[in-house]
C-alpha cells in the first residue's frame, strides 16, 4: 500500500488548510523545494474536533543531515495554522523514497 497525500478536495476542512497553506511552504534546505512536491509528505490527518494534525513523512535517506530541520518546520508551520492544537510528525521509510515521488512542479524547481 502506498500512502497519499489527500486530494484537498476529499480532505476535511482542517486537513486541506495544512496541505495547502502550510506543507508547501515547508522547504528542504538542501534543495530549497518544498516537501510536498519533493515528494516527502505521505499521509496528512486531521481532528477537526480536537485541531490535532499527524503527518507521515519520509527523508530521502535515513542519515539525512536536515532530518531534524524539516521536522521542525513542519511543526512550526502547521502550529500556526488557525485551529491547529498539536502536531505529530511520524518519520518512515517503508515506502522508501525515490526521486520518482518529485512532482511536476519540484522537477520544475530543479531544472529539470
């Protein structure tokens, strides 16, 4: 089973808003694409009855050296987000990332 981001227009109203307004403005320093379209965000859920978001994501290995700054950024994005009460971020490597999960748009970003 591959695990998806949710299209915003099946997400709950909350889930969408962390999609969009926050994840995709959450960049790989390395790479200075986000970590939508780098392919990196797995899974989004949202209570919109409690405002606790989880996020799945993945680093495009384990020994990333901006593993941890990631994380605190999506933290920090989505802690802003209007509703947003706690964040979890659940760091995996099954599926393993491949270049192949770059979007359009973050092979764009990279010139290709």
């Amino acid at each position: 089973m591959t695990a998806e981001l949710p299209s915003p227009t099946s997400a709950a109203p909350l889930e969408a808003a962390a999609l969009e307004a926050a994840l995709h403005e959450v960049l790989d320093p390395e790479t200075g694409v986000n970590l939508v379209d780098l392919g990196l965000i797995y899974r989004v859920t949202a209570d919109p009855a409690t405002g606790a978001v989880a996020v799945v994501m993945t680093l495009t290995t384990p020994a990333c050296p901006a593993g941890d700054v990631m994380v605190a950024g999506v933290e920090r994005r989505l802690g802003r987000v209007p509703g947003v009460t706690t964040v979890e971020v659940d760091i995996v490597f099954d599926p393993p990332w491949t270049p192949a999960r770059i979007s359009p748009a973050g092979r764009a970003q990279l010139g290709g």
